[in-house]
C-alpha cells in the first residue's frame, strides 16, 4: 500500500445518468463493475434502487418489480452472486423491521422471503444499525439497536448483541434462522459498528471481524469469531487502533480490512472521560488492519488537514464498495450540522486505488499487416490505462518525427471518470464503438521462403518460432508428412499453438515434422466470433454472473474488437497462435527479451492498441516509462520508428492505477506479413445436420489474386494435449475450393475440448493463393459444460 502522502485519492466529476440524492444510512454492493445502493435518507427515507456503472460512468435505475420493499436505512445489505438480501433497518423514525427481502439482479425482481424461525428462540426482532455478513451459503447477523417501546413515536433505545445464522438456498430463497452456540466472552451489545469476513487462502478457517459501534459511547474495541468453532475472542494487535467510532466503513481487499470515516471523539485524548452527551465530529481518517498479522496501519489520521480538497472530506454513514482493488466511496452525513432537519450530505463520489494493477494478460493477435499489428489483451478491472511496450532484434534507427505527426502523444493526465477520456489518452483506439458488435478476428500467417531462422527463449513464456511449410507446392506432402510422423490417421500436424486467452507459450514436439519440408516460417494469430448487445437503459445482470444488456439486437463488425459474450454457440479470442515446428537439422538459439531495449508504444485507454509505429528512447535512457501516480510521458519529445515488414517483435503490456505502473505481463512475439498473401477467411458459421455440423465461411476480403483452395483444421484429442492443455493439435479435415464443409459425427467424436476459457471445440480455416497460405481464422464453437457431448 502507497504511504499516507501517496494516497491518490480520485473524485468522479463527470458522469452521467439520474444521479441519487445526497443521503446518509444507505447500503451498497459490488456485482462485478456495478456498485448497487438502496436505501438511506435525508428529508425522509429513500426507497427507491440505484446503480452506478463504474466502467461507463453511468447512473441508472433499473426498473425494480415484484415484492418491492419500503425505503430503509442502516439496514443489512450482503450480495450471493447475482442476488442481493435486505434485513431489517429503519422504516421510518421510530418503527424498525425484521423483514427480508431478496433481489434477482438478473431479472431485477424483487420478492419477500420468510425464514423459517430457530428451532429453539425467537427469531430475530425488528432492529437497525446491525451487521448482515455473508460467508458461503449463510449470512450471519450481530447486534443492532431495537425500540423497546410499542409507541414507535416514544423510542426506547435497546442496544443488542445477539448472534443468529441465515441459511440460503442455493440460487434464490433461504432455509431459515438459527441460533448457533458461541463459546469465549460475547462482544457488548452494540449498533453501527461494522463486520466483515475473511479466510486465508492456504489455511485457516474463516473469521467474522467486528469493530467499534455504539453503545451510548463509541467503542474502538475488535473481536473474532472463529465459524467453525463458533468462538468469540479479542486479538491482540499492533499499531495504531484507530479512535472510537461508529456508522464508519470496513471493507476488505485481500488481507486487509480498510476502515473509513465514521464518527470519533471531538478529542481523543479524553476518551475514557467521554460521556454520553460528549462532543463527538466526523472523521476522514483512514486506517487499515492487516487480518494475517493483526497490525494497524494508519493511512490518513484524524489530525491531517487537507487544504486541497485532495481527499473525501470527514463523513458518516456513507457507503463503501469494493471492486477489484479499488474502494469507491459516496455520500454519507458531514456531521457539521447537527440538527435532525437540516443534516447535511456530501454529494461526492470518490475511489482510491489500494494497491497497484495485476499484471494483464499476454498481448493477443487480432490482425497483422506489412507494418502494423492490431493487438488486444484482457482487460483488467479498475483501470486508468495501459502502457504497452514493444523490442525487436533488428537495431533501432532514429525516424523521422515532424512536429504534426507527434503531437497526438502528448502527455497527459487520465481521468477515466471524464465523459471523453478516451480521446486524451494517447495513441488509444478511437473507432471502438460502444454498440454491440459482432467480432471476427483472424490468424495471421507469415510465411517465409528463407533460411529457416529458429528462434526461442530459456524463458518459458516466451514464445517459440520455428519454420513450417506453408506454400503452395508442399503444402501438401506436409501433411502426409506429419501425418505418417505422428499418431496415423487422426493427426494431421501436431501444431503448438497458444491456448486462447490464457497461457501464451508454445509447446514444440521436437519430431513432429521432418526437416525436408520445412522451409518456411508461419506466424498464425487467432481471431474469434463474438457478440455483445447495446442497451440504453443500462446494464443487467445474468445468472451466470455475467454482464449483458436489455436489447439482444446485434451487428457484423469485422474491425471492432469488443469484450463480449457469445453469438449462438460460437465464440472467438483474439490471442497470438504461432504455427511452430522444431526440426532437427536446426538447432534452436536462444534469445532473452530482456537484453533488448523496451521501447514505449504508448499510453492506451482500452485494452486494444493499432501498432505502426514505436517510440525511441533517448541515448543512455533505459526507460521512460516510470510513472508516478499515471502520469503520462510526452511522447510528442521523442523520436518514431516505423515497423518492418516480414520482422518479429516482442511485446509486453502493463495496467496503471492510481498508484502507478504494475508488473508487466509475460512477452508474446508476432511476426509482420509479407505482401502477397490472401487474407484470413471471414463469417464463419456453424449449424447442425444429421451427419454432424455445416462449417461455411466467406472468401478473405483481400485474395491478393486468385484462391485455389481453402483448408479447414479440428483440434482433436491426443496424449500430447492430456499432458500439456495449451499444446493443440490439429487434423486437417476439409481441402478445396468451396467455402463450407460438412465435419461428421464421428470427426467430431475425436475433438478436443478447449478448457481455456468456457468449453469449446477449435476449427481453424486458412485460405491459399499462388503465393501460399494466409492467415488463419480460428472458432471456438462453445460446448456448455459437458465434456463428453460435442453436439449437445
């Protein structure tokens, strides 16, 4: 975590939407990048649901049906994948519930459940201010503050600490309450305090935390209940503990309970004298409690005044969500104002990035020209861009660099909150449209009809270039070749390809392929078919989990390379698949990418990047890239070079946050066309018959001359794939010149299921002209999650 000076806290200021009222007392959850708040209140209770769309900056308002609750606050509010529950919290002033209410975020429905009461005791009575905790297939509730008065205008304040247990069922509704029997000295009773759970990754059992609350005064004091053992204690902790507080946030990132805001003693040296009419103010001081080693860490104190307005100002019952490793915050009372009808709200919207990005995914392959790339790589969660990085063996030539053709890298500053940051950022992809689109993305083949030059690394992740045969006059005895080498009359070649998505490297059987005919270098890239719906009433979520939107209507784009769901059963990942071969004539050089320079290519905002050009480093310079806290360097300083036709380059990307550049990611290496080819088929579609599936596509776009056939590959299963999952292999099961193919039932018997991403059987087709063979486009025809029936 950055040091309390370092703390880049970012405040939303552009966003769009119906943007919710001030409040104070509201709840929020996280489904994957939606934070989903209900509840709170400021001139009376709110009721209505509010979703806040993190990745497109968007407020909306789903339209809720069903059992719709009455307005709530200081409520419980826990997320179980794609539903939400809400127990109890104040109805209005005086009157407190018990009720509980269970959202389907898929549907938005909303219906009111009854648990069964505990079989010995009462079931829990009306309350607010409690904790609500979910863990597996229970939620488990603590304490909170009921009116012992029937006259909800007399309020008699009871402050709880009972325990009880919620068991869900699995998907929608719930078993019921139960009473478990704790062991050790039980928490005082206590409202507004906080509770979050937590288990180790390796070993331990799970842990409910509960700090502070109020019982009259603000309590700083922490316990632990063991859930298995169901046994209360007191840890021990180091550190700083922060001041008493309540109606603060606790939230958890890893190992770490970060604790937010809340209200503390007006002077917390006179804390033992505090009385039950003492002063007490709100707080913006931040603190977090590392949960493996109970140590305390302050981030920002109490006494830190911040002139600037760099931060959240001090605050009190506002809501905290965390999505991925970073904490957004909203609203919530300043606590300045203190009388009961003129409570004043922050209206603000804040995040911090706790701790720097993962790093992404390797670089992906979606196209690949004479002198540019077009490159994708998975997208990170909470994000402000991307750096992505390029080397290449061949010496690095100063280009020219007139002032107009520099100028749109200049260095900048990202907001990823700002309606049109994806024009500032530099060199970013400005085409991607935001309707849904329907990707097709080909593999690339480069070949090479010169010495085989062999290329690999002592790094396992790096990937492995050999030559294959490509072209028109043996690419034939090729594969009879292969086929006589390998594993008879299911094997065409065994082809160490990437694994889509996932795990860059390539696996090269060392006697897959006799060294006579090979005699070129091919360079495939992957290209898939997706889609994904554009809806204008915001986002819902599925089953599944997954995140889709109102309108299902969908459209062909072959340039937009979105991140989307499927089209029917067929889906695609543009990831970089190297046909490579290793002979034995050739032994293999090594090459470490780390002992060429890294040349910058650019800052982008999206996770996909047109490369033509790099950027070079000035003399002695090793990198330009370190940025502190996402600034950006200026690129329009620095010279470019141009990319080379028929050349290999080594690419790396890195994600940026708040807290500056992460770890980059494991080097992929693609290889520029050389002109001449054909290009990779298009619109491949797949539908059942009765022999097995129909496989058609369109002729490439660009035939460069006249096609004189096309050949369709299946992934098959082999002892090579058990072994090693991201070594594919493939058998050729179509040559000529229409462009379908029937693929039997009994071809389909003998395919390989790729596990990479969700089931899925892998076609590859390629088309050749006078020249060879061009790139390839390869479909994953999804396969659900039984992997014994290809055509279920």
């Amino acid at each position: 975590m950055a040091a309390p000076s370092l703390l880049n806290w970012r405040r939303v200021s552009s966003f769009t939407g119906p943007v919710p009222r001030a409040r104070h007392g509201h709840r929020a959850v996280a489904i994957r990048e939606l934070m989903i708040i209900f509840g709170g209140g400021n001139e009376g209770i709110a009721d209505e649901l509010h979703v806040y769309n993190t990745v497109t900056n968007q407020w909306f308002l789903p339209a809720v049906r069903g059992d719709i609750p009455p307005g709530c606050a200081a409520h419980g509010f826990v997320c179980d994948g794609t539903r939400i529950l809400v127990f109890g919290g104040m109805v209005e002033y005086g009157r407190y519930s018990n009720e509980l209410y269970e959202l389907q975020a898929s549907r938005w429905l909303w219906k009111k459940v009854k648990p069964h009461a505990p079989s010995s005791g009462l079931p829990p009575c009306p309350r607010l201010g409690h904790s609500f905790s979910l863990y597996g297939n229970k939620c488990y509730l603590f304490g909170g503050l009921a009116n012992e008065s029937e006259d909800s205008n007399n309020n008699v304040p009871r402050y709880l600490n009972d325990f009880y247990e919620l068991e869900l069922q699995h998907g929608s509704g719930v078993v019921g309450w139960s009473i478990p029997v704790t062991k050790g000295i039980v928490p005082s009773p206590r409202e507004s305090h906080t509770a979050v759970i937590y288990c180790k990754k390796d070993s331990g059992s799970p842990k409910m935390y509960v700090f502070g609350g109020m019982c009259g005064a603000r309590l700083d004091d922490l316990w632990q209940l063991d859930l298995e053992t169901m046994s209360w204690s007191k840890p021990e902790t180091k550190g700083t503990v922060p001041l008493p507080r309540s109606l603060h946030t606790a939230s958890v990132i890893g190992n770490k309970m970060y604790i937010f805001g809340g209200w503390v003693p007006h002077k917390g040296e006179n804390i033992e004298a505090s009385s039950h009419d003492c002063e007490w103010k709100c707080t913006s001081s931040f603190s977090y409690l590392n949960l493996d080693t109970a140590e305390w860490t302050t981030l920002v104190s109490d006494s830190q005044e911040d002139k600037k307005n760099s931060r959240p100002r001090p605050r009190a019952g506002h809501c905290a969500v965390a999505i991925g490793t970073r904490l957004y915050f909203w609203s919530g009372r300043d606590g300045y104002r203190k009388a009961l009808n003129s409570q004043v709200c922050c209206k603000d919207l804040w995040y911090l990035d706790t701790e720097k990005p993962p790093a992404p995914s390797q670089v992906q392959l979606i196209k690949a020209t004479t002198n540019s790339f077009h490159v994708k790589w998975d997208e990170v969660p909470t994000v402000e861009g991307y750096l992505l990085q390029l080397n290449t063996d061949l010496p690095y030539q100063a280009a020219s660099s007139d002032s107009s053709a520099a100028t749109n890298m200049q260095g900048v500053r990202m907001d990823p909150h700002k309606q049109d940051s994806n024009s500032i950022i530099p060199n970013s992809i400005n085409d991607i449209m935001n309707s849904a689109k329907t990707e097709h993305t080909a593999m690339k083949v480069t070949s090479v009809k010169n010495k085989p030059d062999l290329k690999s690394s002592t790094d396992s992740n790096a990937v492995l270039h050999s030559p294959l045969a490509t072209n028109a006059s043996n690419h034939n005895s090729c594969m009879v070749d292969m086929l006589r080498k390998n594993e008879g009359p299911h094997t065409s070649a065994n082809i160490g390809v990437l694994s889509s998505c996932l795990d860059l490297r390539t696996v090269i059987p060392e006697t897959s392929v006799s060294s006579t005919v090979c005699s070129a270098q091919t360079m495939v890239t992957q290209q898939t078919i997706k889609t994904e719906s554009s809806s204008t009433n915001g986002a819902v979520v599925k089953d599944e989990t997954s995140l889709t939107t109102f309108s299902t209507k969908s459209e062909v784009d072959e340039t937009c390379a979105l991140p989307a769901t499927k089209i029917s059963r067929v889906e695609t990942h543009a990831a970089a698949m190297p046909f490579s071969k290793e002979t034995s004539s050739n032994p293999v050089t090594t090459t470490k990418a780390g002992e060429r320079q890294w040349c910058d290519v650019g800052i982008f905002k999206n996770n996909t990047a047109l490369v033509s050009q790099f950027y070079l480093l000035p003399k002695g310079k090793q990198s330009i890239s370190k940025i502190g806290n996402a600034d950006v360097p200026d690129y329009s300083l620095l010279k470019k070079q141009d990319l080379v036709p028929g050349t290999g380059y080594r690419f790396r990307v890195a994600a940026i946050n708040g807290c500056g550049i992460g770890p980059f990611s494991k080097i992929s290496e693609f290889k520029t066309c050389i002109p001449g080819f054909p290009g990779a088929p298009s619109a491949v579609r797949i539908s059942k018959n009765v022999e097995g599936i129909h496989l058609s596509w369109e002729p490439p776009t660009s035939p460069s001359g006249n096609i004189l056939e096309y050949s369709a590959y299946l992934a098959i299963r082999t002892a090579q794939i058990q072994d090693n999952p991201s070594q594919l292999v493939f058998m050729r099961i179509y040559c000529g010149l229409k462009t379908s193919c029937i693929v039997t039932t009994g071809q389909l018997a003998n395919a390989h299921i790729d596990y990479t991403s969700r089931p899925a059987i892998v076609f590859r087709i390629s088309a050749k002209n006078e020249k060879g063979y061009g790139p390839a486009t390869q479909v994953r025809w999804l396969q659900g999650n039984n992997k014994k029936t290809p055509l279920n």
